[in-house]
C-alpha cells in the first residue's frame, strides 16, 4: 500500500465509536461491541493493546483484523459452527448472540518463549510435564512440538488477569463439562492445523494462537471472537525459519511481538503508563498487519473509506435497514 493511505489513515486513526442507534455498548480492548437485539454488532478499531494497555492506533489495523476474522470463520466453517452473520462494513462483524464458554483455548505448535510461564522457560529448568503435559527430552528453543498442544487459560480468574489452568482441571474445577471439553480440543486442534496449512501456502507459520467457544441458543458449539489474526496468534517467516533455527537466531516473527520488544528496550514493560506510540513504529505495524493480510488470504488489502465512523454509520444503518 502506497505511505499517503498509511499517513491518511494516522490523521483519522478509529479509535471509539458512538452509534447510539445500535443499542448498549460496552468496550473491550480492542472492539466495541453493541447489543442489538438478538444479536451484537462488533466494531474493531484502530487500538493496539500489549501489556494489558492500550498503546495507540494502527493505520488500518481493524479493517484487517475484521476482515481476517472472516475469512477465518469461513476457511474453517466445516470444521465448527461459528457466530458470524455478517460484515456490513470493513470494520463491522454483525453476529449470533452466544454463552460463552469460561475458558480460552490456547494451542501451540512450537515450544518457545521467556517469561517465567512460557513452556521453553520452564523446559529448559528441567521441567518436563508442564500445565499437565508430559514433554519429551531432547527439544531445543523454537522446535515445532511432535503434536499441537493445548494450555488453557481462565477468563480473568482471582487476580483479574487470565490464569492458566491443565486440561484436567477444566473439568475437575467444573468450568466445562468433560464430553463438551474434550469437543473443544479436537475441534481446536482441527482448526490450528487447518490454520497451519493456510499459513504455509502464503510463507509463514502458525506458531500459536488463542480460541474462544460458546453455545448457541440450542446448545451446540459455536467458534467465537477472532481467529488467526496478528492479534490474537504468533506467526513466523516460513522462508527463513530453518536456517536462523539451525544457527540460534529467533524466528522473524510477522505479529505484534516487534512491538513488545520495542517498548521493553525503551524501558517500558508494563509498569505505570505507557509513552505514545511513535508515528514510525505505528506505520511499519501498520504494514506488517496488511502484508500478513496479503499473505493469509491471498488477497490484496483494499483500504476503507476514510474517515471509517461516516462510512461505517452510513453502512450500518442501510443494513439494519435491510436486515
């Protein structure tokens, strides 16, 4: 995309929106999220969060991100129902009300990370049955796992921060029945390998990646939130991954992460408030997200209209006129 449509869009980032019409909004940390009668209006905004805060705006990251959600949903709709009704905008996704299941899946098709709670921290102390999963010796840091994994997390449990939980404790703490859970995993698993495949097509790898299930109003199962995104994944350069894990090198990595790194080696890893995002690391997120668009999809990245909240009311009163 030419740097003027990236420039434009940081002189008119979608950071909140007001449609009163659409009913009660409430907000999360990245969407806004209207209830509309029987069914929630989901409006994805410019916002990028990392350390639980919100950093500043992404030129043209909702409509990737909304339009990545998708095409996800679709890529994987014969695998599991999903909420999707419709995206009357580029930054709009128009979906089924649901229950949503208390736990949010993470699955992972690599062993790696620092943090104290990251598996390849814990591996390379001498642990070798981690959140319940027995590991085999022998793994080195960034090594693709002989299978994907489940570690699942609460959805803000006692410290109002998400915690993480075995596969067992799920059901024996009662967040999920044990028939309804084990349909999750295969399910999830299902969709991260599906999701690896398509990933390889385009040059990259799908390291891991979080899930979000609920039941409709019948009772069945239902894939929620987002799927695949640089948001709520970890991807890396299929190209070089072999060669600068042979020589030790981190992978290139085609998400949020450079982002997080950014910010630690200014000195910023959480603590008090966070310092504006520059307008230079905001334009090249702003690329890495369209690229990762490109590639996933195969498509090319078509801009909104901007400014996005004109466009976006204009859109949605003419569907919810039409609906």
């Amino acid at each position: 995309m030419h740097e003027s449509h990236l420039l434009e869009s940081l002189r008119h980032p979608l950071t909140t929106t007001d449609f009163t019409f659409l009913g009660p909004k409430t907000s999360g940390k990245v969407r806004d999220i209207y209830t509309h009668n029987d069914q929630l209006v989901l409006i994805t905004t410019d916002r990028l969060s990392a350390f639980d805060r919100i950093l500043g705006a992404v030129p043209y990251k909702g409509q990737v991100l909304n339009q990545l959600a998708a095409f996800w949903f679709e890529q994987t709709s014969d695998l599991v129902a999903n909420h999707l009704i419709a995206t009357p905008d580029p930054n709009v996704t128009v979906v089924r009300r649901c229950r949503p299941l208390p736990v949010e899946v993470v699955v992972r098709g690599y062993i790696s990370g620092v943090t104290s709670t990251a598996l390849w921290y814990r591996y390379s102390q001498g642990e070798r049955n981690i959140y319940g999963i027995d590991f085999p010796d022998g793994l080195q840091k960034n090594d693709a796992l002989p299978t994907p994994i489940i570690t699942p997390t609460t959805k803000g449990g006692a410290t109002g921060h998400d915690e993480r939980i075995t596969n067992a404790e799920v059901v024996e703490k009662g967040l999920i029945e044990a028939g309804l859970w084990q349909q999750v995993c295969d399910v999830a698993i299902a969709i991260f390998q599906r999701g690896q495949e398509i990933a390889q097509k385009g040059g990259l790898i799908l390291v891991d990646t979080k899930y979000e299930f609920g039941l409709d109003e019948d009772g069945q199962l239902v894939l929620i939130d987002e799927v695949h995104t640089p948001d709520s994944s970890r991807f890396w350069v299929a190209g070089t991954y072999a060669q600068r894990h042979a020589t030790g090198e981190e992978p290139e990595n085609f998400d949020k992460e450079f982002i997080r790194l950014y910010y630690a080696a200014h000195g910023y890893r959480g603590e008090g408030e966070p310092f504006p995002m520059p307008e230079e690391l905001a334009l090249q997120a702003a690329e890495r997200y369209i690229q990762a668009y490109e590639l996933l999809t195969g498509e090319t990245f078509v801009p909104g209209e901007l400014p996005a909240g004109p466009r976006m009311e204009r859109n949605l009163r003419e569907y919810m006129h039409d609906a």
